[in-house]
C-alpha cells in the first residue's frame, strides 16, 4: 500500500487493491478453526487455569 499512497491514488483505487488482497489471502485460521466440532481449550478451565490462572494465553488455547 505504501506506493498507491505515496502515488496519490485515489481512495477507489486504494479500496480496490485492499479488497483484492483481503479476498486473495489464503490465512484463513479463525474460520477453519470455527468449522471443526471441537473447539475445547488446550487447558481444561476447571482443573489447571483454576489453579493457576496466569498461565499463558498459548497455553490456554488462545
């Protein structure tokens, strides 16, 4: 993006090439994530977040 706006592009065209580039990503984690049927946590709240609930949000599944 740093060139269309050092160009002066217009803000249509800066549109234009954000959407092409928001549709033409292929990262799409949080909706495959959202697909699959089990979605637990990696630390079952209960047990181990209770008792020590600093721990990490990568340990926690988030």
């Amino acid at each position: 993006m740093r060139a269309p706006l050092r160009r002066g592009d217009s803000v249509e065209e800066l549109r234009r090439l954000m959407s092409e580039g928001w549709r033409g990503r292929d990262d799409r984690g949080a909706e495959q994530r959202l697909a699959l049927g089990d979605r637990r946590a990696f630390v079952p709240v209960q047990d181990l977040l209770r008792k020590d609930p600093h721990l990490e949000m990568h340990t926690r599944g988030g």
